[in-house]
C-alpha cells in the first residue's frame, strides 16, 4: 500500500477516526432531568392541594371555636343574671318565711287569748247559773279563781 492509499478516505476509515457521538449521555441527563421536573410538579401539585384543604378546615375550625366562644359567653351572661335571679327570689322566700312565722305566732297567741277569754266566760257562766239557782257552794266553786282568769282576759278584749 502506498502512502495515498493511507491518507485516502475510505468507509472503513472514517468510523476508525472520528469519536462516538456525544449526544447518548446528554440524552439520559435531559430525560432525567425531565423525570425529576415531573415529579417535582407532581409533589407541588399535591402540596398544594393539602395547603388547601388543611387552610379549608384551619378557617371551619376557627369559625366553630369563635361560635362556640360567643355561646360559652352568652351562657355565661344568662348564668350570672339567673343567679341574681335566684338570690332575689331566694330573699323574698326568707322574707316570706319570716312573715309566716310572725303571723303564725300572732296566730297562737290570738288562740291562747281566745282561751283565756272563753275560760273567764265559762266560770262567770258557770258562777252566774249557780247564783240564779241559789246554789252557794257551786257560786263559790265558780268563783274561785275567776278574777284571775278574767283579769288575764280583761287585758285582752
């Protein structure tokens, strides 16, 4: 072979000389690069969703406690107003009570003074019926202890 036919291009020769492409490992860089892409846009995508939702149920749960915080506090206004309810209804029981017991005393006492007033009435019958009849020791009987009865119920009538 002639030094030409060295140098001279040839099908054989030129696949010998030249490099393998380049382009096979940026090929597999991009379709990486695409699947992380892929996948960064999936995982934002449902971060986002879950953003969402959980914001959803944050404001529900916010607006439940405040409803529930304006309840609690009309709750507790309507307590404290029934307690000033029961406290003077509470007083006017006792005061009722206090009435009752003074009015049953003055009760008793008009009871014992009627007694006293229906005993004297009784012997001064009793002393008057004997002294019509002539009856001196039934007179004297009754008599006895007659001005004490009826000076007790003189005081009352």
């Amino acid at each position: 072979m002639t030094s030409a036919a060295r140098t001279a291009p040839g099908p054989d020769r030129d696949q010998a000389v030249r490099p393998a492409p380049a382009g096979g490992g940026r090929g597999r860089t991009a379709l990486i690069l695409g699947i992380v892409a892929g996948l960064l846009l999936v995982l934002g995508g449902v971060m986002t969703g879950l953003y969402v939702t959980t914001n959803g149920k944050l404001d529900k749960a916010e607006r439940q406690v405040s409803q529930r915080d304006g309840t609690i506090t009309a709750n507790q206004q309507e307590i404290e107003k029934l307690k000033g309810d029961l406290k003077t209804v509470q007083e006017r029981l006792a005061d009722t009570e206090q009435d009752l017991t003074g009015t049953k005393n003055d009760r008793d006492e008009q009871a014992r003074q009627k007694k006293v007033i229906a005993n004297c009435l009784d012997k001064l019958t009793t002393a008057i019926t004997a002294a019509s009849r002539g009856d001196k020791a039934g007179f004297e009987a009754a008599n006895k202890g007659l001005d004490k009865v009826c000076d007790e119920a003189e005081n009352y009538l």
